[in-house]
C-alpha cells in the first residue's frame, strides 16, 4: 500500500547530494500519521519511519480498545453529563499531583481540556469516526478527585477504525506528499549548529529534514526500563511483570534525545494495569491480555485471603489497584468470581478481544452485553491456563495451586472468604454492609455501567455457577512521563529552550510536555493526546516553515 522513496540521494555530476525532506516523523503510529497528514495538506514533503512492517502501520492503536476522554460532546449531552472545561480541569489536576515545577503538562493538560472537542472529536468524526451512544464513567477516585461525571467515549469499531480511516485520508499524498519507509529502526538524532538536520537508522543509514518530529510511542514495551523507573512509592517491581505493548516501544528516542542535550522527565510516572494474564497467543517474551477486571469479583492474595481491609475493585482508581498490586508477596493475585459475574463483566482490552466492536456488529453486540458474554468466557476457558473454571471450591483450590505451583492456598481460607462475604449478601440489601457492594452499587446507578454490572449476589450461588479463578498479575501499558515539549510540541532542553528542528508527540512526549496527566490519567487520554499533540506540532511547522 504505501512504499518509501525509491532513493535517498540525487546525483549531480557524480556528486551524491543528500535529500533533505520538509519533515522526518520517526514512527508511524496514530500520532505520527495524524501530523504526516495535516503537514501533507500545507505541501509538505514528509517521510515516516517505522521499525515495523508495513501491516503494522498504526502501531499500537491497531489493536488498542479505541476509548477517548472527550469534553462537551454530544454524546454527553445526549446522556445528560453537564461537562466543560473547567469541570475537566478540576478534575485532571485532582488525579495529576502536579508540582509547581510542572509548568509544560500543566500548560498541555490546559489545552486538552480546551480543545478536545474541537480539535479531537470534530477531527476524528470529520474523517467518519463515529462513538457508541453510551458514555462511559472510569476512574472515579476512590473517595475524591478522578472523573466526576462520565467522559470515556468508546470508537464504534474501535481504534483500529481511526487507524483505517487515517489511512485512507493519507492515500491521496501517498508517494506525492508522504513517502514511508518500513523495517526501518532509527536511533540517533543528527545534529548540526545546535540544530537537528536528521537522524540516523541502526545500519547507519542518514536521513535529513528541516525537521524531525519524534512519534515512536514510550518505553514500556522495554520491562527493563520500565522497572528501572518504577515508582518509587510502590514496593519493587515484580520479576513476573508482563509486557502489555511491543518490545518496539523500548525508549531508545528517549534516550538519543538525552544523548543531544533534550530533557525527559517523569520516567517514573506510567499507567500500568493490576489485571494481567500471559497471552495463550503470544508472539513475544512476556506479552500480556490486560484484563478489564470484574467489580463483582472477590481479589485475593496468594493464600486465599481477601486482599484489604479495603476492597480493591476496579472502576475507580487504577493506580492505586496497581500499587496494591506490587505489594503481593509472590507478585500475582487472584480473582475469584461466578459464570454469571464473568458473563456480565468479564472482558480484555483490545480489538482483538472485542470483536463485536472492531467489526461493527451492534446487535450481536447488543445481545452479549444484555445476555452475557459467554463466547469470551468460554474462549479464555479454552485457551488461557490463567482462567480457571470448577463447581466446587475444593476442585477450583486445587487447580489454582497447580497453577501456582505452590500449596499457599488453603481451601479452607478460600471457603471462609467466600462464605463471609456471601453471608453479607444473604441478608436483605438494607443490611449489606460492605464497601465493595457500596461501590458496585454505586456503579449501577449509572446507566452504561448498569448493563456491565452484575446485581449483587452471592459467588457461591449454584444457579449462577460454575466457580472461576483468575490468577493475575501487573501489566505494563502506558508511560506519563516523556520528552519534554511545549505547546508547540517542539522539544525542550536542559537549559530549557526549543530544541531547533526538533520535535516530540504522543506517547514519546508523555502526551505532552513530559507528563501532561501527572501521576495518574482520567483514562481516555492516550489516543486522543496523541491526535492533540500530532496537531500542535503540524500546526507549528506549517506556520514557521514556508
């Protein structure tokens, strides 16, 4: 479909001179393709990179969910969600903690809020993107701060659909405008008078540009880095983390931009997940399914007990279920739950997962939220090892211990877990007294949530069996912090100047300024700061260069 230019030099009279294109972008993700495009539009010569195959252009959001945090939108407003700018704001910095130091994300988390209607859902459903009518409501915060009304819009076709889409908006520049070159892996900038003319691919071949715009993505496709720069507030890293990107998202841009004087920062800022199983069809060391995991469903440590005193449920707030994560003795814990809490609530994220979705198949869609889910159960009992499934407690205690390995689990503490919390839930609802049930309550008073969300009853209920168990463990997903940009997404200094030539977006900018959501994201952020930060930079070059 696309090809990259046929030569990197003219020759003059025996003398090779190097082409020098408008642009490189260094990467053909969603960012990356959003900025070849609007550049494409203002006559720009552009060339993107990418270390992958050319069926891999996308990167990431071919097989990503496809939600986006989006303000102020119909959608909302169809649902009665009164949402602004200001509201969002509070919102963002609620989950951020920024310091006063953070002057860059502060500015980008500013300009989201502002502008993601205009210059994210206008853009996106300007090229035929549309959203499922329900609005989602993630990362409530656990007793304050976090979303505080519903804002997760889901693509009818997931992200995969705005990759597709992208492209063929692309293909009228192909070749004329946009030239790509694939299997392709650069990792060194190239500098000139205090100015980045081009970079240089790890067969030492040179590309130069009178600008280069970073979009290769963040790191944690690299478990070394990633637990290099885990969270200091968190206890240590678990040797068995599982891979939730592509070992292609390594940081190796991050580091050629430290290696020229470029600032990054908040490596230690990520947004992993607390649910993850090894991929029964992995294609890499450690690949993971990051698991959306179920409310209704019981956390347990590795002997069986109930993780607490406080529940750990999912919906409110990631970051802190995945501090609590790394705080296992044996780095996993287990999910026990019923058929029907799974065929309700069970799901993984992706498109590969989310079929129904990713193929635009609203009533078979509709008809597995309303009746259960149970091709996806059945599918992960088939092929995952990690998705345990047995009638009784003492079959499905014995199972999980010959997944573990181990004999930590006692099949007496699991039944006494079981059977205290389902004593909780024989009484009349007046009398339910426990903060899990509070909250997934709560979570039902939402209209979307409710379709997802089990009534509560008890696990041990033998006409909503049989019993399963989920061993899971963390996942790693999404670096906040990256090389620092301004609002032009040009990158920044250790002195604290634009870096002339230079540019970051994306995952690779922390989605901006270096961390723009801070220490945890409202969710939705990601695919949409890429489009955000794609824009400024386009914008800026088209302004500046004639």
């Amino acid at each position: 479909m696309f090809l990259p230019k046929p030569q990197k030099t003219n020759e003059t009279k025996n003398k090779s001179i190097p082409i020098t294109y408008d642009v490189i972008i260094i990467g053909a993700g969603i960012s990356g393709l959003t900025a070849a495009l609007e550049l494409a539009k203002k006559n720009k010569q552009v060339l993107i990179i990418d270390a992958q195959d050319e069926d891999k252009v996308g990167g990431l959001a071919r097989t990503a969910f496809g939600g986006m945090a989006l303000i102020g939108t119909p959608e909302q407003k169809r649902n009665g969600i009164t949402d602004n700018a200001d509201i969002a704001l509070k919102d963002w910095y609620s989950f951020a903690n920024f310091s006063a130091k953070d002057v860059f994300p502060k500015q980008w988390a500013k300009l989201y809020v502002d502008q993601s209607y205009q210059d994210v859902y206008l853009y996106i459903k300007k090229l035929g993107v549309k959203f499922l009518p329900a609005v989602n409501w993630v990362e409530r915060g656990l007793y304050s701060g976090g979303n505080s009304v519903p804002r997760y819009h889901v693509i009818w076709g997931t992200s995969l659909d705005l990759v597709n889409k992208m492209l063929k908006a692309i293909t009228p520049y192909k070749d004329k405008n946009i030239h790509f070159q694939f299997n392709c892996k650069v990792e060194k900038l190239i500098s000139e008078n205090n100015t980045i003319i081009g970079c240089e691919d790890t067969n030492n071949n040179q590309y130069f540009a009178n600008n280069t715009i970073i979009s290769t993505g963040g790191y944690t496709g690299n478990l070394a880095k990633v637990s290099e720069n885990w969270p200091k507030h968190f206890a240590p890293a678990p040797k068995n983390l599982l891979n939730g990107t592509h070992p292609s998202c390594d940081g190796a841009m991050h580091d050629a931009v430290t290696n020229i004087g470029g600032n990054v920062t908040h490596l230690d800022k990520m947004w992993n997940y607390a649910a993850g199983i090894p991929n029964p069809k992995g294609t890499f060391e450690q690949q993971g399914l990051s698991l959306i995991p179920c409310k209704s469903a019981l956390w347990l440590d590795s002997q069986g007990k109930r993780i607490g005193p406080e529940p750990m449920i999912t919906g409110f707030d990631t970051n802190e279920l995945c501090r609590r994560m790394s705080e296992q003795t044996h780095g996993y814990a287990w999910q026990v739950l019923n058929w029907k809490i799974a065929s309700k609530e069970f799901a993984i994220s992706g498109a590969d997962h989310n079929p129904m979705i990713r193929d635009k198949k609203f009533f078979t869609m509709l008809k597995e939220t309303l009746l259960g889910n149970h091709r996806l159960v059945k599918q992960m009992q088939a092929e995952s090892d990690h998705f345990i499934v047995a009638n009784s407690v003492t079959a499905l205690t014995k199972k999980m211990n010959a997944l573990a390995s181990t004999e930590h689990i006692n099949v007496e503490t699991v039944q006494q877990t079981l059977d205290d919390y389902d004593a909780v839930l024989s009484r009349p609802p007046s009398q339910w007294n426990d903060d899990q049930i509070r909250r997934i309550e709560h979570a039902r008073k939402w209209g979307a949530d409710r379709l997802r969300t089990c009534k509560p009853h008890p696990i041990q209920d033998k006409k909503h069996g049989p019993l399963i168990a989920i061993k899971v463990a963390l996942i790693s997903r999404k670096s906040l912090g990256g090389i620092q940009t301004n609002l032009d997404a040009q990158v920044i200094s250790n002195e604290s100047q634009p870096i002339n030539g230079l540019y970051a977006i994306g995952e690779a900018s922390g989605f901006g300024g270096g961390g723009s959501n801070g220490e945890k994201s409202l969710e939705g952020t990601f695919l949409a700061g890429c489009i955000l930060t794609a824009q400024q930079a386009a914008k800026h070059i088209n302004r500046t260069v004639k």
